[in-house]
C-alpha cells in the first residue's frame, strides 16, 4: 500500500505543470498580445514572464486550438513527419516561438492552420500538453481573439511594495514581479500589459497563501480601456515580520535581567504603569529587587483588569526600545488604534507607546488606570495592547524588503 501510495504521489508530482504560455506577435517580443488582426499573426511563446518564477518543464509538447469552450479547431497531434506533432519545445523553462498556422492542421479537413471561431467576440484558445489529449490538470492555456481591423487599447497592470503604508507608488517603491492578478477573470501575473477591446474590466488583484501579507490599496478596480489608449492600473501591498521584539518572558527570566539597568527602571517608573488594582506601578530598592519585582510584576500581568496587562506589554516594548532591541520610528500594523498609512491601521513604535500612556485624549494609562469589563476605555487600551504584544513576539513590524508569496493555483493557475 505504501509503495503504490508512493508511486500515484510521484506521477502527480510529474504531471503538474508550472509557468506560463503566451500568445506574441511575428517579432516574439511583445507578452500577452491577445488580440489580432488574423489568424496567421498569432505566435505563441512561454517560459517565465520577468517574475522569476518557475518556467515550465523542459520536453517537446503538443499544441491545439479550440473555441473558448474546448471545441476543437485545430491541431498538431496528427501531423506526419517532417512536420512535428510536438512543435513547441522547452529548453530551460522557456519555450520556443511558433506561428499557430503553421503547425496546426484544421479539425474540418486537415489542412493547414485552424478553422474559425463561431464565438461572437472571435475568440480562441490555445493549449499545450505533452499528452495528446489536452487534460485540463496537465496542461497549460491562453485566450486570443482574432479581429479584422482591430483596434485595441492597452491594460498595463503593475505592483508595488508599500514600506511606508501610505497606498501610493512613491519614488522608491520596489516593483513587484509575479503577483497574481485576473483582468474579469483571466489570470495574468505582474508586470504585465495586455491589449483589449475598448471597454470596462475588473482587474483584481489576488490574495497570497501567506497570512503576513496586506492590501494598502483597493484589490479590486473597474477600469475604461479606450481604444489605441494605455491604461494603468497599480495595486500595493506589503508583508509583516520581526522587528527585534523580545516578550514578556524575556524580560522576566535572567537573560533579559541581565541587560535591565537602573536607568531602565527610571524610565518605567514615568511611564504610569498599572497595577492589576489600578494602582501606579513604581519599581523601588536596589537593582537586584526591582529586576525581581519586575518579574513578578510581569508574569501576573492579567487582563481582567485592561490596563495592568497593557502595562505589562508597554513595559517590556520600551526594555525592547532601551536595550537597542527594536527601533522606536519602527512602523507596526495596530488595526484601529494606529494613526498613519492606509486607513489610519499602522502607527511607530513611539507613537504606540505615547498613545498607550496619554492617547484617546483620556483613555492612556496615566488617566484611566482600571478598565474592567464595560469600561468605555477597555476597548481602545486592548487595542494598543494587541498591537504592544504582537510587536513583542515579532509579529506585526512592517518589513522593509518584500516577503516570499504565492498563490493557490485553483484561483489562479
């Protein structure tokens, strides 16, 4: 049972087919041009498309043409030597360029070529497949119209990283290649400019496997392509991570006592820090016993009362901001309690930390230090608590570089 367990996970593992083709024009320079004038003046190409990703398998492939339902119009299965019934081959993930015409034969007479479309909008689409009868899984597909006298606009799509949350293309913004995103709902990744009929599109961006990962501008859009005309259209996103925080455990056990000064304990001491009671926190004796009432302090921090644990997650960022641990303009995701970037979600660390003693303008620690269940300040000081922790265990700093993404390919193949 194992070994053919074994042997059916090995020939999926075979079958799935990874990157992308593309319909071009004569000079095989020109991505996802998908609207002709004629039929001979479709070329398809393939391989990886700038984003760095996988190309597709190396080998020898058949090629057909069908209406947009599958009905077939013509195909290379059957043409006899020396014409290839493989004519599209894949050396290192990219394939070469071919003239549809010219490797087809029609499925009315077997003549050169493919026969019409009877779609209304002359559309077509062409597949790969090293096997010869084109299933859906192990093959690979792309729509084209042909059009007398066709005058199209372009749609060019790209993608950027947003390291300062504001939802704006800045100069310094880095491009993203290989996002994955649908113009109606035709897959295409980033960047990419595909020509179009004049007209209205939803392009959509879509949304990685990866959870640390947020929109910064509208995922979908209605656009107008106009004819002869360019439209752009950007989408931004950035990723979440790490940011050098150290929790509460940390700063409770010995390898964070030992880096905690009297200078530290200062620094806590003006901080209004809450007892569970709702009493000040103050740190007081030597060195040695402020470490320990830190300790004890920290690991009976409970949210029963708001602001004692808020306190308890505001004391150990600022040992994180004193100790060189994480930098106080650092910039972290914090929902509905942040105030710059998109929606107001993203705040700094210094921000956060202010906000936590005197924000909201009297819901901070040092006004309002016992907040139960049903305190009108309750919600705001769990929401910076929320925010405090997850910078704590390194969860919500907003990434200076982009982050590893991908895509399930049932949305987008």
């Amino acid at each position: 049972m194992l070994a053919l367990l074994a042997l059916l996970f090995t020939v999926e593992t075979v079958c799935a087919i990874t990157g992308a083709i593309f319909t071009t024009d004569s000079t095989c320079s020109g991505v996802n041009v998908n609207i002709f004038t004629s039929k001979d003046a479709v070329y398809l190409n393939g391989g990886p498309q700038g984003s760095g990703g996988p190309g597709l398998p190396d080998g020898s492939y058949y090629v057909q043409v069908t209406e947009p339902n599958g009905t077939l119009l013509g195909s290379s299965v059957s043409l006899p030597a020396p014409v290839s019934s493989q004519p599209f081959v894949v050396v290192g993930g990219k394939g070469n360029c071919i003239q549809l015409s010219a490797v087809l034969s029609k499925a009315s007479d077997g003549s050169p070529g493919y026969d019409d479309t009877s779609n209304a909008g002359g559309e077509y689409k062409v597949w790969i497949s090293m096997d010869p009868t084109f299933p859906n899984d192990e093959s690979k597909t792309d729509n084209f119209k042909v059009r007398a006298n066709a005058q199209p606009g372009n749609l060019c799509v790209s993608k950027f990283y947003d390291a300062n949350a504001d939802g704006i293309f800045n100069n310094g913004d880095v491009p993203i290649a290989g996002w994955k995103f649908f113009v109606d709902d035709l897959c295409r990744v980033t960047p990419q400019c595909v020509m179009l009929d004049a007209g209205s599109y939803n392009v959509c961006e879509d949304t990685p496997v990866e959870l640390n990962w947020i929109h910064t501008t509208p995922t979908c859009v209605n656009v107008t392509v106009t004819l002869g005309g360019t439209t752009n259209v950007e989408f931004g996103n950035l990723c979440l991570g790490a940011g050098g925080g150290m929790t509460l455990g940390f700063w409770s056990n010995k390898n964070g006592q030992r880096l905690e000064t009297s200078s530290d304990f200062t620094a806590l001491n003006a901080m209004c820090l809450r007892n569970s009671d709702g009493t000040i926190k103050m740190f007081t004796g030597s060195l040695s016993q402020q470490k320990s009432q830190l300790h004890d302090w920290l690991l009976a921090a409970n949210a029963s009362n708001m602001a004692n644990m808020l306190s308890a997650q505001l004391a150990a960022m600022k040992l994180n901001v004193l100790n060189n641990k994480v930098s106080g303009t650092a910039l972290v995701y914090a929902g509905n309690c942040g105030n710059t970037g998109v929606g107001g979600a993203f705040i700094t660390i210094n921000d956060l930390m202010n906000a936590a003693q005197n924000g909201n303008p009297t819901c901070g620690l040092c006004d309002d230090g016992l907040t139960p269940a049903g305190d009108p300040c309750r919600e705001i000081q769990e929401c910076w608590k929320t925010a405090l922790d997850n910078a704590n265990n390194n969860l919500n700093f907003v990434q200076p570089e982009l982050c590893p993404f991908s895509f399930n390919p049932a949305n987008c193949p």
